[in-house]
C-alpha cells in the first residue's frame, strides 16, 4: 500500500524560489541581535554541510510561539544556501491525505534529495505532519517513524543533506524523542519590547514620538506576548480606516486592539 | 480515497441567498449595543478582505452559547458582504457520511472559493463539523487537522478569502488548537435583562407594561442565562391558545414556562 | 459506503397502528395527575406544530425510569396525533446491523417523513439506538452525530415535523449533548404510593380491602421505586395458579414478592 | 456483512435432548432445599410462559460462582419444559468466529424460535458469548447490543419465549445493563457444609462415617467455597488408585486435596 | 475469514518424539524432592485420563519464573503419557501470523485431538500465544476467548485429552480468568540452593570441593533465584576457555558470573 | 497477509562489508578500559557461538544513551567475527512499510540465517524498529511478539546464530519483557571525563595543553553527560571556520558550544 503510494508520486527536482517566497510575505524586517543571531547559526550550519566531508548531514529544528516567524526564517536559510534541490514539506500540500500518503510523499522528498549533491529539505510546522492534537494526546505514528529515521538518515556518499524543521511546540516534540534526532535545536522568540519598537519604526505608520506609548498599549491591551506575525496583522488592521499617507494614531490603534482582544 | 472522495464532489459556485436567509427566519432583532458592536466587527473585517492587499485572508470565530444567534450574524455578515462567492459548510447536509468524505467536501469549498476573487466561507457549528462528543472526548482528527490547514492557508494571490466559523464550545476549540488559527475570536452572549426587555418590545406579544415582570418570571423560573432563540421559542410556544391578535397574559407566560422546565 | 446503505433502505411510508399498538399492550392505565399532564403537554405539543408557521419542528424527549411507560406514552401521542406520516425509530427492527447501516435507517426516516406534510418520529429508547454502554463507555458516534444534527434539522418549507424522543439515562444524554438538541425535556417517573393504588384498583385482582397491604407489602420486600411496566408482570406473576375469577391472596402475593427479589 | 452472515446460517429446529443432557452428565443430585427451590421457581416461570397470554416472553438470568450448576440446571428447566424448541447459545460452538458472525447466529437462533408456538433459548456463559476479559475491560459491543435488544424484544402474537441466561458475573452483568433486560435474577450458590454431605452421601464413595470428616478436611485444606462441579472433580481423583468397590479412605483423601491446592 | 483460515490449516495428526526432545535438550536433570512431585502429579493426572470415565477431559497449568523447566516438564509428561496423538501449541511456529490465524491454528489441533481416542495438548508460553505485553495491557482477545473455550471444551463421547499449559505470569493468568479454566494449577520453582548443588553435581564441571562455594558466588553476585536453564547457560559461558576435561575453576567462574551481571 | 508479504520479501544472503563499515564512520577511538571490556565480552560471546555446541544461539543486547557507540560496537563484532551470513535489521530501510510488512522483513532475516552454518543478526534501535514513542506509549505489538519469539527460536540443529541488539531505552525494553529474552545484556556508556580527554587527544584538534580545559568547558556549557557521537559533531563544528592544520582554540570552541546550547 505504502510502496504503491510511493511509487504514484512523481518525482519534483527543487522548488521554484517564488514557492519559497510565499514564507516571507512581509520580508525580514530587522528585528535586532537576537534575529541577526539565528540567522547567522543558520547560515554557518548550511556552510558547513557545503564544506566538511565530515557531516554530510545536519539537521536544525526552530522552535517558538506561534507566528515568531519560524517558516520565514527557515525560507530564507534556504534560499540563501543556493543549493540546487530545495524542498518544503508542509501539510497544506496535503490536506485529507492519509496518513501513509502522507509519510510516501515525504519519504518522496528525502529519496529525491538524496539525488542531488547538495539539498536542503524544510519540514513545516511538524506538529501540523505529525496530525497532532493535545486532546488525546493524538498524532500519527506513521509519520511520526518516518521522520524519527529520515531526520537522522545519511544520505548515499558524496551526497549531502541540510534540514530545517520548525514547530511551535517545543515540550511535544521533546515528548516524542523528535528533539533528539535534530542535531541542534534553536529557539525563535517573540519580540520584546525594543524590538517591536524597532518593527514598527520600520513599518513607518506611526509618529516615531507615538511609537513608544503604541507598544506600551500593546503589551497592556493585548497579550505580553507578541510576535512578529501578530504585530503585523494587527497594524494592519489598524491601518484600515487611516486614509492613505496618513498614520496610525494612538486612539485609532487603542481602538482595534480593543475590539480585537 | 480521500482523492476519489474530492473528485466525486461536484463543484458548487456561490450560495443562493435563499439558503443564507434560512439562518435567520426569525430575522434580526435589535438587540441593543452589544449585538451591534459585533456586527460592525464583522463588517468592517469583511471591508479590509476587500481592501487591504495585504491580508488577503481573515478569519474569525463567534463563541457562545447554544442559541445565542451566531449563525444568524455568521449568515448576514455574508449576505452583507456581497462578495460573488458564499459557502456554507455545515453538518446538515453531510449526515452520516464518512469522516473522509466530509473533510473532501469540506476541502472542496474551499477549492473552488479560491477560484473566485472574494468568497466567503461560513464553518457552522464547528464541534458538529469535528463529530465532538465531550465522552472520551471523541472527534474526526481527520476534519480537524484539514480546518487546522485550510483556515490557515493562503489563497492564490489575487483571491481574497473571508471566513467565518461559528461554535457553541470555545473551551474545547482552545483544547484542539483551533482558536489559535483564527485571526479574530468574539464572543456572542445570552440576552442581559435589558436586552430581553428590547426583544419582547419588538415582539409586540406582551402588553408593554407586562414586559419587565415577563422578563422577572423568565429569569426566576426558567435558567437565568436566556439565548435568543430559546426567548423566540418559548414565545412562540406561550401564544399557542392566545387568540389571534390577543396579548399572552402573564397566567399563560407563567404556566407555559412551568410545563417546559 | 453510507450513501449505497441510503439507496438500499426502502422507502417506508406511514406506519400501520398496530405497530405503535404494541408499544402499549396493558392499554394506558389512568395513573393520577402526573400522568394526565404528561399527556396534555404532548398533545399542546402535537398542536403547537400542527398550527404555529412559526415551528415547524419541535422536538420532546421523554426521559424517566425503566418500564416507567415512556414508550406508551409516546406511541399513544403519536396515535392520537393523526398525522399522516408515523414512524417509530427503534433497535429492535435493526439487531446486528453496522452503525453505517443504523444511521442510514435512521436517516431515511427523516427524509421520508420530510416528504409528508406533517409527521411524527418516535426514537425509542436512544441509548439502544446508540449501542450505548456504561463499561467505558462506548457508543456509536456516528448514530450520535446523525441524531444531533437530524433532530435539529429544519424540514424543508412547508413540511412540519414532531420527534418525540425516550430514554432512561438521562445523565447520559446530557453528556452527550443530545438533551440540548430537543427543544423539551419531560420527566417520567416511577409510581407514587397514591399511583400504585390506582394501578392495583384498575386491574381489579386483589379484593379492595387488601389493596393498600398490597402496596405496603410491594414497597418493603421490593425496591421502594416501583414502574408502571413492572407492577405490571409481578401482577401477572402472582395471578398464576389462583383460579379464573379469584383474586391474588395477600399471602400469595407476598410468596411470589419473595420468589423473585 | 451482518445480513449475509445472516442468511448464511442454516436453520436449526429445535435441540436434540442428547446435546442438553451434556449439561448434566452428572445428573441432577438432590443438594437440599435452596437448590429444589430454584428448580420449583424455574419449572413454575415456564408453567407462566405457558398459560399465562398477558406474558408471551419470560427471561431468567442464573447467576452464581463458577461450576455452582448453573448450566445443568438451565438444561434441566428445558428439558422439563417439552416446549417444541429449545436451543443452547454457546461459544462452545462459536470458537474464533468473528463477533459480527456469532451476533448473527444469536440472532438467528431467536427468529427461529419466533417460528415455534413455544421456545426456551439458553444464553449459557453470557460473558463468554460477550467475549469478556477483565483486563481492559474488553467485550464485544456488538454481541452485547444484541443481547439487549433481543432478551426485551417480544415473539410475534401467539408465539412464547423462556430465555434462561447462565452467567458467574452477576457485576459484570449489572454494569453493562444486562441485569435489567431480565425479568427475574436468581442466584446459584456455592455448597454449604450440609449440602456438601448429602452429595458425598449420594456418591458412595466414602464411609458414611467419614463423610463428616471428609468435608472438614474438604473445607480447611481447600477453598472454603465448594461449588458442586469443584466437588465432583475431587472425588473422582481420589477414586484414583482406589481398588473397584473399595471406598476412598480420609489419609488418601487428604494427600488427593494437598495434591491439587 | 477465521472459517476459511481453519480449511486452509492442513490436519497434522500426532508429533514427532524429535520435536518434543527439543524441548529438554539438556535432559531432565534430577533437582530433587519438589521436581520428582511434580513429575509424579503430571504422571498420575495422564492415569486418570487414561482410565477414569468420568473425567474425559484434564487441564493443568504449570506456573513459574523464565526458564524454571516448565516446557521441559510438560514435554516429558508428554513423552511418557505414550498417548497417539501429542501436540505442542507454540508461538514459535505461527510468528507474524495474525490473530485470527493462530486462533484457528489453535482451534485445528483441538479438533485433530478429538479424532484421536487420547491426546496430549501442551500451550507452551501461554502469555506468548495470547501475544501478551504489559504496557497497555495488549493481547490477543480473539486468542484468549478461544483458549478459554478450548481448555473447558470436552471432547466427544469416548475420547480423551490431556491438556498442559505453561506459563511465566500466573497473575496475568489470573486476571484474564484462565487460571479457572483449568482443573489443575502447579508451581514450578527455580532452583533452592540445595538443589544448584544437586545439579552442579550432576554436570560435573567443577571440583566436588568448589560446588558449595560455586554456589555461594552465584547466589551473591547474580540474581538470588537462579532458574536451571539459567544455571546450564552459565556454567556453558564459563565452560568456555577451560581446557577440555579440566574444571572451572572458581575464579574463572566469579570472573565470568561479573562479566554477564 | 503476513504469509504473502513474506513470499514477497526476496532472500538476501550475507552483507557486505561496506554496509557494516557505515556503521562506523569515524571508526573506533581507543577511549579507555569501559570500551575495551565491552569488545573483549562480545568477542568472547562470539568464540562461544562458533564453539560450544550446547549454545548454538547466543543473544547479547547493548543498551546506552543516544549516541554512545552502540551500533559502531554492534557492526564491529560482526565485522569480526567472520561469520558467512551477517545481516543488520534496521528502521532505515523500512521507513514507511506496515508492521506486517516489517515482521516479515525481520522473520525473512532470522530463516535465511538459519540456512547458513554461522550468522550474526544486528537488531539495530530496537525502539525504532518496534516504532515506540513514549506518548500512549505506542509501539508495534506485532513486531514485538515477533522479536519476543525470534530471539529465543533456536536455530535448526547444526546451525549457529549470534543476535545483537542495540537501544537506548533500557527501561522500555524491560517493560515490553524484551531484556529477558536476550542471554546477556550490556551497559554502553556516554564518556567519563578521562575519556573525553583520549577521545580529543586521539582527534588531535586541540593543543594538546589546551584539553583538559576544553573537557571542562564542555562539561560546564553542555551537557555533563558527552556520548562519543555527539563529541565527534561538536569538535567537527567548532573545526568550521578554523584554518587547515590550525587546532581550535579554546574561544572558538567555546563560541560552539554557546551557539548549539
Ligand atoms: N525578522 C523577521 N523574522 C521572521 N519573520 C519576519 C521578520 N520580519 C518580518 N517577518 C515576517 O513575519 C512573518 C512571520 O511569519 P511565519 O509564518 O514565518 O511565522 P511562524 O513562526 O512560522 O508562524 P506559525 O507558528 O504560524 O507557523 C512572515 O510574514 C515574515 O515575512
Ligand atoms: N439580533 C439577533 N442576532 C442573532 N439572531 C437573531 C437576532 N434577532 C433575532 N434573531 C434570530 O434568532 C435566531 C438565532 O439562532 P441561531 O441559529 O443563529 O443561533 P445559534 O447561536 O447559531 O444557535 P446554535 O448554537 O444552536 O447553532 C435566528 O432565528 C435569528 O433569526
Ligand atoms: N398510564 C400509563 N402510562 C404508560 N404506560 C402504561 C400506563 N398504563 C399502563 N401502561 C402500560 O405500561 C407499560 C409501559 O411500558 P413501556 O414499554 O412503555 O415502558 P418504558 O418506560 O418504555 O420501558 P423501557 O424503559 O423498558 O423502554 C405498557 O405496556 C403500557 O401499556
Ligand atoms: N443439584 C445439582 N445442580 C446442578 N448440577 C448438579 C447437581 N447435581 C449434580 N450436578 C452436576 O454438577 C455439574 C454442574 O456443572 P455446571 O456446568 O452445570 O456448572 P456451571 O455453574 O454451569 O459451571 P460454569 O460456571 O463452569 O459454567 C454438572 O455436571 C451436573 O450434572
Ligand atoms: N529437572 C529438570 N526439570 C526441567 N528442566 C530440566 C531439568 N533438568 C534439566 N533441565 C533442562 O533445563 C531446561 C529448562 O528449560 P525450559 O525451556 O523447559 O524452561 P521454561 O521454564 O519452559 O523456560 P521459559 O520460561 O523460557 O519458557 C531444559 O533445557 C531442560 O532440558
Ligand atoms: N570506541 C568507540 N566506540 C563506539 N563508537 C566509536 C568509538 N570511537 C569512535 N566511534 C564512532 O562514534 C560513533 C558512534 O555512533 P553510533 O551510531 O554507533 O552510536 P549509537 O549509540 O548507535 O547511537 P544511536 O543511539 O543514535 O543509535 C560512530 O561514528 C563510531 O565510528
Ligand atoms: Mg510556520
Ligand atoms: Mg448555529
Ligand atoms: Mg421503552
Ligand atoms: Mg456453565
Ligand atoms: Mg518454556
Ligand atoms: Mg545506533
């Protein structure tokens, strides 16, 4: 059944970079030490897979709050790397699949890869794969061993592998010895308060002197903790309403947290 | 399977409205303050999926309890919308089918919303789409990782996608990790005292000073916590041997609500 | 799967009375005040569907001890209602099937009577019609999930539907959330003392005078909580071996109490 | 599935006596008063069965600790009865049938005897045709189910049902409902000291001045609960090795009980 | 499926004496009183078989720790028995079959015993047949119910079959009530110092002088209850690089009892 | 099914060396007398299979943290022993295959050993093999009952078999009652200080006077407990960025360990 499974799904060399894009819909704003630093990690991690004959096979997994920008940075890991065979495996892809479909499909990828010199294979929000649900809890186990192997699978000789999973739930991956099979594992955080100032300084919607007191709102209003992808929904719906040029101002922005909370 | 399933699903464009107006046969009573807040809310969310470029997608989902009027709102904020494509996706008509075959309709819609350039997609009675039962717990895993997805997934650029789920169980939503996939959550209440006061005003089926004290045996004899449609039933229910064009007497309102609690 | 079970289930128009005669074979015994305004909120039910535009579909559930007469009752509301269509939804016809299959029947029935005017739906004894056992428990949750959304569904305009269900596991329904979906909830109960004489009185075995020791006699040897259904059968019990036209001694009586606690 | 395994089993009228008398290759030993009473209240339910119009349908359950006599006495009661159809359930003949196939001959055994003007249906072992195990606990539902519906569900007008249930789990019974759907429970002890003499009396096979001092030794070195079946079994080991005619002395007696505790 | 799997298990009348050998590859060993009791008890439970009438059918489990001779024993009661039909029901010929297989392999050698005028039948690792684990608890409840239908099952008018179970988790047993489906219940024991001295004798591998305090190293470094497969395994182990005709010495002995610890 | 999958699986005779060799990459660091004894032990247990005709099947399980070298010892023994048949059972070339497809592969191993003089089967990850994960726990009942029975199975008579398991959940094997199975379990250890420090000598990336302070960063930032695969990775990261023949200085190497923890 699996094996049938493997064989109906064609072959896909690389992802067209546009696919990639998609991750990183509002860019990489400059959010200060902390974001330069997880990037950089990445960017040495991919060099030294490139380089040493040593380990030609790493694997990274970012785990953080939902919305920290985990997808986005993996993306841009991968873009930046330039190998030839880039790969995301993301369940929106599956939808409905079963869950032997799904683990063929995604063995798919890793037997693909493993035909390139050098690939980097993105496993997106690992939680969502995995089928999971707190209640329960309840998770597919197919996929779950699938991935237990493929993660810490070498590739043939000469070939080599980088892979980058991302996930927002760091104590259920523990849970599952998933942890264990990433090399390293490195924690994307919410923003704190000087970075979202710096965020919406570079959003430029505010009065730079409105900015401080439009983050104290924040984190008085709404939840303490706030990341990246939230900060950006919700100045944009603020920004509904403000005719063009104008900015936000600090009534309008107390208003939508208000009724969004 | 679950591909034949999503083969064998005929495409359905746009909703009649006929359909949508059967979600509020009793109409939309003013209710007061709190029922117009929410829907402002609602048309103003369906304004920025209009608008904004950049929040192409939105979702938001009305919690409250059994009867509390949310697939009213959910159905006239998509009336309102005029958006060319308006889905309802409920247990209604899928009564008995598979968990497969429901969560391939459910993909279904919204593989032809994205086909138009707005739609709105209403979820109704979200723990019904997920077969929850509180023993156990028991639910589809299947449908509930596919809305996991498909509230999540971005539509094709250039289409804009609006959805709304309606659910009478926040509690468990929060336990499956389904809030956190909506942009927005609201809150639809039970009627305040002054809010029943304003219904059976419009009603016109009480003599008006009779109104405070039908409202005083309401809360006395029956639950404290009155949703609207159970206020419209039980109305409805005490004018039954009221001659026509006759007022319910507070005798007759004070036995009809004995018999039924 | 289920779709084919739909097809092959036949369609059933009405019922013949002789069925829903069954369900009362002891006739409806005058019991007292309780039992009379049982009746009489049935029947205002009955009417309320009958007349009112405003509900086409009102739903009771009869709820109460086993052998209380939920049954009787119900099949006699359906008799006296006269509508057109009358069908009783029960586990005895569907011993051994699949849940598939049960929900399918049990589906049918409500598309059929959706096709009459005015019909009534008895869903005998919902916990059998669930599979439903406290070791676990365990239920079927595809015939809970069907019963939540048929009895909630709205039949198409112009038809008028009356569903009366019965259960003895009150608690259980609750938890199910099935008592939510019925509009009305009644309580049958087991015969008061008073009751108890009525019963005896009416049956006419025992001499008058020993009536009242009869019923002293039934509440110390038996359980103090006596339903109508077995009053019934240890009347009969008792009858054996006294001769035609003589009536049960005080004596005999207590003997067979004795025999079968 | 169920229908087919349905039509699949071939008709069986009626039980040849041989079969029944399986059940008591031991006879019927008269043990005292407690065990003649239950044979006179079993021979009476079915005098009921007979006569009496007002119950077509008459169920008993026996239930008492393993190897008490349950079987032989069920076995007795219908071959006592010379109703026209009488039928022993049993997993004795179902081993490693499908739960779908032996629900489907239980069931088929009842439309059977519907066909017969009189009928005594032994269910013997409940919990082994439910397929029991305390570890879990597991059961089949499915057998179960049917268990429930067809020891409540009436014969057609004009036929009569005895349906004798066997069971060492009266809890087990109680808590998966199958108490209730009985008619009447009765208990079948294990020997008391008294009883136990009048067995070993009856067998001859000590001397009538030991038997006093056989069922001490019986009941201090053993279990001090002897169910008749246990006290059969006994005996005949310490026959062993005991010349023809010959009674069984105390010391062999002794070293036989040691033996086996 | 199970009736097509029974077809399909080809009749194997009887079992050849080399298979049942294998079973005591080291022989029987004389440990002293408690081995040569249970040896006599086996012995005289296949007399009665043999020539008691009324005891047709005889079951007698073996209980004790891993590798405390249980197989051993049942497979001498066998040999010596001298019966023409013997079989030994293991695991080890049925691996990776699945339920309903083995369950109807199992069934198959009952029904080939019931062809034969006497027959022997060993369960060898009963918790292995019922694919038994403690985590959960899991098993096969397929293979249970049939075991404990089997094991009560009497054979037909002039046949006669000898059953011997075995088994190292009495308390599973206990808990899955298949202790109370056999007549007879026996404890095999590890070894008692006394008898490691009997044995350690007997293998003559070590200095008569060496064996008290052969036995003493052995109850102080390794485990203090010391099963006689154990005990032959790890004198073999020490065996190892002593000259041939030499004995082990005790440091050799110490040193290798340390290594395996 | 199983039977059929079986047919399927092609038999595969001996490995080869390359595919051992894999198993030890950076190939065996002398790191102390713990290692040493742990290879003399198997090599020992191997002369013992090749030798004694009263033990041809020998089952050793090495149990120790991730990353300790337990498959690297595992492949060298086989390597070593020169055995004609050695065949390693791992996950990684069954990702995604059902249970019954993988008890088949496993059972194909141990029958195609059995047809060569001498074999040595590496059951390598036993959790992996068995798909464990801790949430539930769930893991393959079927493999488990195959391993259970497989590693006891003596091979043919003149045939020799050396099994080898390796896991790091010495506690879940004991659960599942795997570790009674294997004759001989063994502790592989993470690295002591000392060895740490041959370990880095041996590698020669550090001044030599630089090493006992690099071991105590290590143990301070990191983990104290260092399995010798995790100390290969970190020593070849921290390489990254150091020139050709340059050692790594002890900030740099501190930088690395900062950046992975
Ligand atoms: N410095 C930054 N790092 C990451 N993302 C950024 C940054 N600046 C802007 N973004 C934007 O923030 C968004 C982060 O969303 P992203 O989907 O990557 O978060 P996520 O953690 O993967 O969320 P989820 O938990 O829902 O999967 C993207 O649209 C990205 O373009
Ligand atoms: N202001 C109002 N808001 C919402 N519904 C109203 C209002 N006034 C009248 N109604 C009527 O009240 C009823 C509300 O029922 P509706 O089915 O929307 O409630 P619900 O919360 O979805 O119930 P459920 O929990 O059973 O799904 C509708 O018939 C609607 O026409
Ligand atoms: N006043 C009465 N109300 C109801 N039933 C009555 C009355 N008088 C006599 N009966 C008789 O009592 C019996 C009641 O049994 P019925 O099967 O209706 O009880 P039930 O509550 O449905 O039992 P169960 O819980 O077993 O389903 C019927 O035979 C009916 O004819
Ligand atoms: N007075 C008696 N009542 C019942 N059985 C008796 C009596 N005298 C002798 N016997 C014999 O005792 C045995 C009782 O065994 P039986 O199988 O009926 O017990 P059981 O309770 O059904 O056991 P189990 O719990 O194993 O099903 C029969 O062989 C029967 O012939
Ligand atoms: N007196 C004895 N009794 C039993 N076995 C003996 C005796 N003397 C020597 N042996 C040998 O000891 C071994 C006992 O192993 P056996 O497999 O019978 O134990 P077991 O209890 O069945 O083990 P397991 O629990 O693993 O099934 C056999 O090889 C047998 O030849
Ligand atoms: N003395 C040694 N013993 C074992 N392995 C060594 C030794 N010296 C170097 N190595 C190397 O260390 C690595 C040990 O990794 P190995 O995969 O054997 O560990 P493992 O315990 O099986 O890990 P896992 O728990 O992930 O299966 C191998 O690459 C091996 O070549
Ligand atoms: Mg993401
Ligand atoms: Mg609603
Ligand atoms: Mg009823
Ligand atoms: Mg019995
Ligand atoms: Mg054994
Ligand atoms: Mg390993």
């Amino acid at each position: 059944d699996f094996e049938k499974a493997l064989e109906e799904v064609k072959p896909a060399f690389g992802a067209s970079t546009e696919t990639l894009e998609s991750y990183r819909t509002h860019g990489i704003i400059p959010c200060g030490d902390a974001f330069d630093h997880l990037r950089q990690t990445l960017t040495s991690l991919v060099q030294q897979v490139r380089n040493s004959d040593k380990t030609p096979l790493l694997s990274v997994v970012l785990e953080g709050p939902v919305g920290s920008g985990k997808s986005a940075l993996a993306a841009s890991a991968a873009i930046e790397s330039d190998f030839p065979f880039v790969k995301v495996i993301t369940s929106e892809t599956m939808v409905g699949f079963s869950e032997q479909s799904k683990a063929s499909q995604i063995t798919k990828v890793f037997e693909d890869a493993y035909k390139s010199p050098m690939s980097v294979i993105i496993l997106d929000d690992i939680e969502r794969l995995l089928e999971y649900v707190a209640i329960g809890p309840r998770f597919s186990n197919v996929i779950l061993q699938a991935l237990l192997v493929l993660v810490k699978r070498m590739p043939p000789p000469g070939h080599k592998v980088f892979i980058v999973g991302t996930t927002s739930m760091g104590d259920v991956m523990e849970s599952m010895g998933l942890n264990e099979v990433f090399n390293v594992s490195l924690h994307v955080p919410s923003l704190r308060v000087d970075e979202m100032v710096k965020v919406l300084r570079h959003l430029d919607c505010f009065s730079v002197v409105d900015i401080p007191q439009a983050v104290d709102l924040l984190t008085t209003i709404s939840a303490k903790v706030v990341p990246i992808k939230k900060l950006l929904l919700w100045t944009e719906m603020a920004r509904q309403e403000v005719a063009d040029g104008q900015k936000i101002s600090l009534a309008r922005w107390e208003q939508a947290l208000r009724d969004l909370s």
